[in-house]
C-alpha cells in the first residue's frame, strides 16, 4: 500500500484523480488529508469535517472490475469494510443507510463516495472516498451527525484505523470475484430500517410509507409500498425521513 498523506487539499478524491491521470498508480494507493475543504458526498453533498479530527482518504482501485454491472458490489464491499472494522472497536448499532452512509443509531459517522473510470480499452479505475468521524466532539448544526468518540467516550488512532479499514477492503473486494453473495447477504442484513415501516419523501414532495426489503443489484433501493406493491427507486429519486 502506497501512501501519500497530505496537510491539507480540496478533495482527496479529486486529487487521487488527477493523479492517477498522469502516474501510473499501483492498486490500493492511498491519500488521507488532515483538513479537506471541498469535501463531496451522494449527489454533490457536502462533507463538513473539524481538521485533523477524522479521517479522510480515498483509495485508487484498479483492474478489479470485469464490467460494469458490478459496480455497486464496490459499494456493498466498502461499506462492510467499515462496519467490520467498527465493530472490533466496539462499536455499537452499526448499520449502513442506503446507498453509502455508515450509522450508529440515527447517527451518521461516515460516508463513502465512490467515483468510476472506464477507459476506452475496456478497463475500469475507481477511487473510493470514505469520510470517518472520528475524535470529533462538536456537531453544531449537524443533529444527524455523531462520530466514534462521542459513541464510545473515548479517542482513537487514525493511522491505525485507516490499516484496518484499506486490509479488511481488500478481503472484501476478492470476494467480489470469488463469493459475492456473500458480501450481499451480510449488506443486506446491515441495512439501515430494513424491515421497519418508515417515511419517505418523492422527488415531487410527496410522502409516502413504505417497507425497505433489500438493494438490487444494480443498487437501486427495494421498498414495500402499503398497496402491497415492491418498487424500486434510484438515489436521486426517493428520500428517507427519518
């Protein structure tokens, strides 16, 4: 694993990029940033992030997608990956709401973004971004928000983390290849509300109830309507109200 750590950038994931445009970069490079100040998440969100409190980095993957009808098993991988690692900190009600946030509780304390490249040869690269809270305390104005040394009264180690997580996202992302349903049964059982009646918003601003029952393949979330119908509903299409 090569690692490049950097003061402070805009975007790990924009600065992966641009260098994977112009170096050729060995798999599982990584860059971690102690401050990032145009930090994206789902849908051009942003990530907001207290300097060198949490962690921020971005892996550059390569050659490990063979089409892209895979590519939301990235996701699946990533956001096990994480969980895997929490929980041997103790972590507690882990679970991860569709499509790429990492919860405790009604808690966010992680997000992922995963960008693709496909090349003209046939061939796929992606950088997958993951923000982590971490030793951040303080969440003025960010209610939903909440980080594993509020969760668990104590601090932790970056570095140490970041090991752990690169490590177990490599044993996940074999199994890709060699037992994905694996990686989706465990994903679909980590779902956040999975199975629990709850509110969601259509993009018209219409409310609806509705039971989440799993995530397609093609990572669009699959919900049990009050009609008895089950839909599914891409990312930029429904919201939960939670």
């Amino acid at each position: 694993m090569k690692l490049i750590k950097l003061d402070a950038i805009d975007s790990t994931n924009d600065f992966l990029k641009g260098l994977s445009a112009t170096d050729e970069l060995e798999n599982f490079t990584v860059v971690t940033a102690e401050n990032q100040t145009k930090g994206r998440g789902q849908m051009g969100a942003v990530w907001n992030s207290e300097k060198s409190k949490n962690l921020i980095m971005s892996v550059f993957i390569k050659d490990l997608l063979v089409s892209a009808e895979e590519i939301y098993n990235f996701n699946v991988a990533t956001a096990l990956a994480i969980i895997e690692v929490l929980k041997t900190y103790k972590i507690q009600n882990l679970s991860i709401k569709w499509p790429n946030d990492i919860m405790s509780a009604n808690f966010k304390i992680a997000g992922i973004l995963i960008e693709n490249n496909f090349k003209s040869n046939g061939s796929i690269s992606s950088i997958i971004g993951i923000g982590l809270n971490v030793n951040q305390t303080n969440f003025e104005n960010l209610p939903k928000a909440s980080s594993m040394a509020v969760i668990a009264n104590s601090t932790f180690d970056k570095d140490e983390l970041l090991i752990l997580i690169v490590e177990r996202l490599k044993v996940n992302l074999a199994f890709i290849g060699s037992n994905p349903d694996y990686l989706w049964a465990q994903y679909t059982n980590h779902l956040f509300k999975k199975e629990f009646p709850m509110a969601f918003k259509l993009e018209t601003e219409k409310v609806f109830m509705g039971i989440i029952q799993g995530v397609s393949k093609k990572g669009k979330l699959i919900v049990l309507l009050e009609d008895d119908r089950v839909v599914e509903y891409g990312l930029k299409e429904i919201q939960m109200l939670y």
